[in-house]
C-alpha cells in the first residue's frame, strides 16, 4: 500500500512516501520553497526513486491549522493526485502531525500559532504512553499565558521545542 503524506501548513513544506510502512522518501523543502514547487519536487523524487504515480493508493494531508496559503495549495495538489490516479484523500490535523513526530516520555504540548494579532496559538494536548502518542484534549486556540504548564513538552511549529521545570 503506497501512502504519499504532504505537510503544507508551515513554512517548511514537507512530504514523504511510504510503502507497507516503510519509508521510502522523506523530504523537508527548503524555508525559500513554497507550496507552488510542491509539484516539482514531488515529480522528481518519485522519478529519482523509480516510483510511478499510480503507485499511490492514499494521499494524507495536513488540513491545518496553519498557512491558509500552504494549505489551499497542499489540498489542490493532494485532490489533483487523487483525481488523476484513482487515490484516496485522508486528511490529518496539523497539530496531531508535529505531535507524533516527537517521541518524549513527557506529555506533549502540540502549538501552531494563529495570524492574529493576539499572541495567540492553536493547540492541543497529547499524552505519551510506551511510544504512542494519544490526543487527550479537543483543539483549542488561547493565549500563551493560559496554555503553559508544568511536566509538558511543547512543540510550537513543530521546530521550537519548550520544557517548563517545576518552579
């Protein structure tokens, strides 16, 4: 079963493709990339890995929160590669993305920050558990001062990790 996973809501496009859950591409764009060289990247790396578009039986994507702009692109991108090769669209939350990528033995922390003028994050919270990561808590969008809390990793963008010691 090929799975190809597309990552457009943060300033790093990422993407991947994976086959009976082997990885077999694993690429994270350059900050100066944009979702509108999502295609040629993607073109390249199947070509480069003899992979055949039709190879693809589910396309994952990110639906956000994050850039409305990387994800309108990711989607049209995503729904085209369906359309053309007969592949099903699984669509995943942005914030369960970055927190499964993180293996920790602390609860996870999961923020995206939002295009207000607030301070303000979306986020949720993840419990950790022999590896596995599980959702503990609806998504939710407030200000920095409310969110933070003691024994929590939080992963704000997926790039900027926070420990907060007990005091």
């Amino acid at each position: 079963m090929g799975i190809l996973l597309i990552e457009s809501s943060s300033e790093k496009i990422e993407f991947g493709y994976a086959v009976e859950q082997e990885i077999i591409i694993n690429e994270k764009l350059d900050i100066n990339c944009n979702a509108d060289t999502l295609t040629y990247f993607l073109k390249r790396s199947f070509e480069n890995n003899n992979i055949k578009f039709g190879e693809i039986e589910f396309v994952s994507l990110s639906n956000g929160p994050g850039s409305f702009t990387g994800l309108r692109i990711g989607s049209a991108i995503a729904k085209g590669i369906c359309f053309t090769t007969g592949s099903k669209l699984i669509e995943i939350s942005t914030l369960d993305i970055i927190a499964g990528k993180y293996k920790s033995k602390k609860n996870i922390i999961s923020l995206v920050t939002s295009n207000s003028r607030l301070s303000e994050f979306y986020y949720c919270e993840y419990s950790v558990n022999d590896d596995k990561v599980k959702r503990i808590s609806e998504y939710k969008i407030d200000c920095a001062e409310k969110i933070f809390k003691q024994d929590f990793i939080y992963l704000i963008n997926e790039d900027l990790k926070i420990e907060i010691s007990p005091e």
